[in-house]
C-alpha cells in the first residue's frame, strides 16, 4: 500500500512564490510517477505537472510553464512543485498522485484514471 501526504498549501499574494512537497511512502514500485493535479472551486481537477522517478523526464500544463518546476528527490521518495508569479486563478486545491504504471506517456499524464493513489490535497489561495 502507497501514502501519499503533501504539505506546503497556504495564502500567497499574487506574483508570490510557494513550494508544494508531496511524501511518498509504502510499497513503491521500483519506478514510478507522481503528479500534481489541482482542483479550482467549480471546476473540475486538472493536470498541473508530473515527474517519472527513474529518469525524472517531467510533463507540465501550458498555463503552469515557465511558472512552476517539479523536482523528485529519489532518497526521500518526495516530490516538490515550486510555484512562482502565483496568480489568483492558481488558487485551488492541490493533490498530488502516484501511478506505479510506467513510463508516464506524454498524452495521458494528465488523466486522473491513470493514477491508483491520492493524497489528500492542500489548500493554494493566491488572493491580496
């Protein structure tokens, strides 16, 4: 079994900087993926970026590019999303999820049905 716990969410101006970690722990596969998804009030969860553990090749969405960086540091099964130039339509909530399906293909990163674990999101409110 895979756990997933993030941390980092809170209130940031706009134009502010925050840095999202999500903890893997468990059964890991050998190789795996984690991704960020978020989900804005009313809207459905959408694909912000993703990371492959074995050769840390990444995807991200074009709204979040040149904005945000993901990062994995393989020794502490963690994943991090820094977020720079927030803007208020970032706010949401922020899940992060594990797929131990591999390679993440570049048409389907973004598809929530390809992810078997979750974690349980933190709250991301760019507003000021």
């Amino acid at each position: 079994q895979v756990q997933l716990v993030e941390s980092g969410g809170g209130l940031v101006q706009p134009g502010g900087s925050l840095t999202l970690s999500c903890a893997a722990s468990g059964s890991l596969a050998e190789y795996y993926g984690i991704a960020w998804f978020r989900r804005a009030a009313g809207k459905e969860r959408e694909g912000v970026s993703c990371i492959q553990s074995s050769d840390h090749d990444t995807y991200d969405a074009e709204s979040v590019r040149g904005r945000f960086s993901i990062s994995i540091d393989n020794a502490k099964n963690t994943v991090y999303l820094e977020m720079k130039n927030l803007k208020p339509e970032d706010t949401g909530v922020y899940y992060c999820a594990y797929t131990a399906v591999m390679p993440i293909l570049r048409w389907s990163w973004n598809d929530v049905s390809e992810y078997q674990v979750w974690g349980q999101g933190t709250q991301v409110t760019v507003s000021g």
